[in-house]
C-alpha cells in the first residue's frame, strides 16, 4: 500500500486492492490530477460521484478544485472548475455542494444554476418531490423547490435544529433524514418540513446515513454502525450494533449478482468492507492510498469508490444477474 515493494510487477501478490472473489475491478481512473494546495499538503480527494439514470457520463467532484466528466465509451474527461464537498443526480439535473452556494447542471438542456444561500460548506444534498435539500455547514438544511415554468430552482425554507454542521442527508418513507457533526440523527416530515424526532444513540459525528426498505443505518466516527427499526409506537429504535475497529465515514448498498443484499461501508483506515445483510458476514474489502468518503453504486451491478489521494475507480460484480440492476436509495 506504501508503493513500496522491491518486487515490482513480479510481485506473486500482483498488488491487488481488494480481497474477494465476487466483485472485480473494471478501471482506474485518473483524472484529478490538479493538485490543490491546503497548508503544506497537497489535497484532490473525492468528495462526490454521480451517474445519472440514462446518462453515458460519470461526474465526480474533488478538493483539487474541478468537477470531472468522464464518458463511459473512451474513459476520457474534461472538468469544470468548482470545488465540490458532494454531488448527487436526480434525473436530468447534476447538483454539487460547494463553498456558500449549491450549483445545478441540467445535461439535457445545459442550463446552468447558481443558488445561494448557505452559509459556508455544502456538506450534503438531497431531492425528493422536486424539493432540493442541503446541509450546510452552520447546522441548516436549506430547501429549494422546483419550479417547471422557470426549469429552475427557487428558495422554500430553511431547517434548523442541528447545532453543529449537517454532514449527511437521505430521504425515505416521506421522511428527511439528516445527520450532523452533533451526533444526532434527525427526522422531519416532507409534508411539513418540520423536525419529528430527533436520535441521539451515536456519541460522535454521524458521518452518513442510508435508508434500506423500513430500515435506516447509520455510520459514525464512534467506530459503530446502526441498524434502527420502527417500534409498535411508531418511534425508531436501534435494533442491532455493529462495532468497527476504526470510525465509519460514508455507507452504500445494492444487490450483489444474485440480488443479495450488501452493504458497503468505508473506514478512516483507508479501507472500505463489504457485508451480506442482514447477517454482516464480511464479503470483501477495498483497499485505497487515503480515506474513502465517496461511495456510488449504479444499475448493472456498477459501483464506484473515490479516495483521498484523488483515485477514481470502478467495480463490479461478478456473474451479474438481472436482479443487481435496482440500486438502494443512498
């Protein structure tokens, strides 16, 4: 992993990143290559990937301060230059966090939005119902709604609650979930915009949250992983506890080739591990040069991991079967 080995090529290990027999990996990336200068450290991790439904582009966002498009066919890219903290798709839209402002692409139309409004980082984004959400670093989520007359985006509300930055959000079940640099988790209702419910089990930054069927699992930098279930109340509980030997910094899902569920989720040990679900027997492991924060899975059994030294790269599992095509909401 240092680059080290006197061995070179003739190494028997082959100097694989990852240790499994289900999923290979189908290219290295290389793109962000613009070495953006923090203090006296070099800094191009990735922050976000997208691949919009229908798409033959794939965008990925990093600290080196350009957006990538690479297309599908030649592997090729050409970057715009921003410097996103996330970015997400929903249908022909493309959405990136950056400093006190959240930019939209739409690729059908190439119009281009700006909208501001948050007070510092875009940490995380979300849309659902045409209602555009963000967490923003001063613990608000702002809200954006869809407008068809204008094809653009204008301003609904603002969300407070969290005291410290919002680091992750995910809709499910008419339901925002957000989770901060505060350790809570909180619910609020889409109808209302209004927090119901706030979870307060972590004792660390809850670093990402996904929502699987009626289910939500979370991750924090308290080296824990959570699986909350609805009680008879109505009211989430934690249903089960999986303990890691590092913090937890970002959590994906899909279906493995045979429509099995598996989860995915990164450490700050530069790893990143695979379970089955619901048993979490461990499927796999990715190994990377620095901290993976970027997690995105896609139709065809397709998923992509971004680490911190700025490597893009794209697997996928083996003996694929027409069940792996449904991703998971992330």
């Amino acid at each position: 992993m240092a680059g080290k080995c006197s061995f070179g090529k003739r190494c028997k290990f082959l100097h694989q990143w990852f240790v499994s027999d289900d999923f290979t990996m189908l290219a290295q990336l290389a793109g962000h290559e613009k070495k953006a200068i923090t203090g006296h450290e070099e800094n191009k991790a990735i922050t976000g990937i997208a691949f919009p439904m229908g798409s033959n582009k794939l965008y990925s966002g990093s600290k080196d301060g350009t957006l990538q498009v690479w297309d599908c066919q030649t592997g090729k890219s050409a970057a715009d230059m921003c410097t996103p903290s996330c970015v997400i798709s929903e249908g022909p839209w493309v959405v990136a966090g950056i400093n006190k402002s959240v930019k939209a692409w739409n690729i059908q139309t190439h119009n281009e939005l700006s909208l501001s409004g948050p007070s510092g980082l875009v940490y995380a984004l979300a849309v659902e119902k045409e209602m555009l959400f963000a967490g923003a670093q001063d613990g608000s989520i702002l809200v954006w709604k869809f407008v068809a007359a204008t094809n653009g985006f204008e301003p609904a509300a603002a969300l407070k609650g969290h005291s410290a930055s919002v680091l992750t959000l995910v809709v499910g079940n008419k339901i925002l979930y957000s989770g901060s640099m505060d350790s809570t988790i909180r619910l609020w209702a889409l109808e209302t915009l209004q927090c119901i419910y706030t979870l307060t089990d972590h004792t660390s930054p809850v670093m990402s949250v996904l929502c699987w069927d009626q289910f939500l699992l979370s991750c924090s930098l308290d080296k824990t992983i959570k699986v909350w279930a609805k009680t008879e109340s109505g009211k989430l509980e934690v249903t089960y506890t999986k303990q890691e030997e590092h913090g937890l910094l970002a959590l994906s899902g899909m279906p493995d080739a045979q429509g099995k569920p598996v989860l995915l989720c990164s450490c700050n040990d530069n790893t990143v591990h695979l379970y089955d679900l619901p048993s979490f027997k461990e499927r796999g492991k990715i190994c990377a040069k620095g901290e993976t924060r970027a997690i995105h899975t896609a139709p065809g059994g397709l998923f992509f991991t971004g680490d911190g030294n700025g490597e893009l790269k794209v697997w996928k599992w083996n003996e694929q079967s027409p069940e792996a095509a449904t991703t998971i909401q992330q």
